[in-house]
C-alpha cells in the first residue's frame, strides 16, 4: 500500500527465496549508547537483512553507513545480507511467517509492513524515535504507525517519474516530455515509426508494472480517490479503475512496450534505457544518481506521466512517499539495541542516498548537502 503524495515535481540530474542471499562481511557497529548499556565488553552480533545487492542505486549508502557504524561501535558484530527486490519479498515474508527473522529486516511500509505488525512480530519503536524526533520528522513516521504506535524507520522520500531520453525523442519530432496524454501517445506513434521502442518495463518483477499502472489509474481516477483505495476506504471496483487498466492494456497492444521485457529483471530493463533501447522510463526517483553515474544526465529529463483525466487529476499528484523502512524483529535477543542502532543506521542511510542522488531526504539534512 503506497501513498500518493501530492509534489511539484522538481528533481534536477546533478545529482531499488530465501537462500538466495549474499552475506556482507562486517565486524560491523551499530547501536549508540544502548548498544553499550549490556555487559561491559560484551560483544552483541546483530544481523540485518536488505535489498542492497550490488547493482542496487543504495549500494554506497548502505556500505558507508554500516562503515560509519563500525568505527563508532567497535562492541557490535555486525553481518548483513542482501537479496535482489523481488526475491526478497518471499524471503521475508517466509522468515515472518517461521518466526525466524534477523534482528534488523528491510521492509516497505504500509501494508507491506502492517501485515508483519499485525502478527505480532515486529519490535515497537516508540520510546527510541522519541530521541531522534528532532531529527526525523512525526510526518515522515505516518506510513509505519499502527494503531498509535511506531514500528519502523523511514529512510528515503521516493516518487515514480517518467525519465525521457531527450536524443531518441528528438528522432521523433520532440524536444521535450509530452505534456497531455493525447501528446503522449502521438509522441509514442513517432517512436515506433522510427523504430523507436517508447516504453521498458520489467514483467519480471511485477513491482515494476505497478510503476505504470499505478500512475496511470492515479492521473485518471485521482489522487484523493487512489488513496482512498489503499486506505480501504474505497473499492478496487471502480469504473476510472477499470478505464485505466484498458488505457494500459491498450498501450501494449500498440506496441509501446518492449515484449521482451517480459523476461528482463529491472536491472537490466534500466541498464537498455541507459543504453538508448527505450525513449521512456518509469520508476522510483532514486534512478537519478545511476542515470548521472552513466554519463546520461544532460540527455535525460524527469518528467511524469501526463493527465488522462483532468475533471478528477492534475499534474503533479504523484506516486509516492517515504516507503522504504528498516524494522526491528520482535524475536531479537537484543532488541532494545537492535532498535537504536536501526535508528543510528537509518539516519546514514538518508544521508548518504541523499548525496548521492538516490531520492529525498526523509530525515532533516543538518550537513553541507
């Protein structure tokens, strides 16, 4: 469940089964001063489960994060593992369902998290954000309450844009993203006339395909009537639902999409854009620093995708918010410490996605950004 959060979309280009893991080595740190209130010279191993494989945009941020916890919390034995996106989502959700989870988990917040909340095995974080509340705004904690209560902690604010490759565009008559929709699709007709494919899309991970069909039920039904429906104050049976899912189908039925996209990872979806496959790109805003990365900055432009209805949507309501969350298990033998430390890591964490391009901050910068 995401919130879709009304933004005028300014992001400039200077600056996402279990056994199927990679474990990162590190004697590594966490924790502050609780971390220390155990024994004296007790050494505490935590460990921590993530998405932040190699090839994720987070990589650095999670490596010089966790190197920071190390220096500074010399008595935590500290072992991370990564899994790619959407093998990950089984994983944990099989470890939740076993009671056999790490001590500090990745998660998405919302429903994602509630359903981890609700059977009772993530660790309640109240009584540590209250000394980090001035540093992490209440605001930012809305998508990890439950029934008044915290249990996670935010890391980046994500919206889903529509990168456009402003060369291949321009081989189709265009200097800029199509502002409408009807601009939109006559802009997709030229590509394909040139031998242009407008869109890549992961069929393979199916979080991918609800970048597009979630931003595209959005800017035809709303934003008010789509957060509605994942609130679970609204029915999915809904007509401007319905439209929006033909509007989508049609547009694969056209030839906008890359068919093979139905095998490709995201990776490797966005490694074709990058390369100059597709002149379109939808997904998370954390893309920015790998498009900057890639030497591809002054060719490509953030946009959104454009309104269908304009009675009920308007540019700049997006999809989006402070989704990605590291928890704490309930199961933890340790945690009180675990709970800090997520805190401490959090914290690097946005720092170190912030400078590098990989999203908002979901907590407040006090460094030279």
């Amino acid at each position: 469940m995401k919130k879709v959060v009304a933004l005028l979309l300014t992001i400039v280009m200077i600056f996402s089964l279990v056994g199927c893991g990679k474990s990162e080595s590190a004697d590594t740190p966490t924790g502050g001063d609780s971390a220390k209130s155990s024994k004296s010279g007790e050494t505490i191993n935590l460990t921590m489960w993530c998405i932040a494989t190699e090839s994720d945009s987070n990589r650095h941020a999670y490596e010089a994060a966790i190197a920071d916890l190390k220096a500074a919390h010399p008595e935590i034995n500290f072992t991370w593992e990564t899994t790619q996106n959407q093998e990950y989502k089984t994983k944990i959700k099989a470890a939740v369902a076993a009671n056999e989870m790490p001590d500090i988990f990745f998660t998405w917040s919302c429903a994602f998290l509630g359903d981890f909340v609700d059977a009772g095995r993530v660790y309640c974080v109240d009584d540590v954000y209250k000394k980090y509340a001035s540093e992490l705004p209440e605001v930012m904690m809305g998508n990890v309450k439950y029934d008044g209560k915290y249990y996670g902690v935010p890391l980046t604010l994500n919206i889903v844009a529509m990168f456009a490759n402003l060369d291949l565009l321009k081989q189709a008559g265009y200097d800029k993203a199509p502002t409408t929709y009807e601009e939109l699709i006559k802009c997709c007709d030229a590509l394909l006339e040139k031998g242009i494919i407008p869109f890549g899309c992961s069929g393979k991970e199916t979080w991918c395909v609800t970048e597009y069909l979630e931003s595209i039920i959005e800017k035809t039904a709303g934003a008010s009537v789509l957060n509605d429906i994942f609130a679970g104050r609204a029915s999915w049976k809904n007509d401007d639902v319905s439209k929006a899912v033909g509007i989508f189908q049609d547009m694969i039925k056209k030839g906008y999409f890359d068919p093979e996209g139905m095998a490709l990872s995201n990776d490797e979806v966005k490694a074709n854009f990058i390369a100059g496959k597709y002149a379109f790109y939808m997904n998370g805003t954390w893309n920015c620093a790998d498009f900057y990365n890639a030497g591809i900055a002054d060719k490509i432009q953030v946009a959104e995708f454009p309104v269908i209805d304009s009675s009920k949507s308007k540019m700049g309501e997006l999809i989006g918010g402070p989704s990605d969350t590291l928890a704490v298990a309930a199961s933890s033998e340790h945690a009180d410490v675990a709970a800090d430390i997520t805190f401490e890591l959090a914290r690097s964490i946005c720092k170190y996605g912030y400078l590098d391009g990989n999203g908002l901050p979901a907590w407040t910068p006090n460094y030279d950004t």
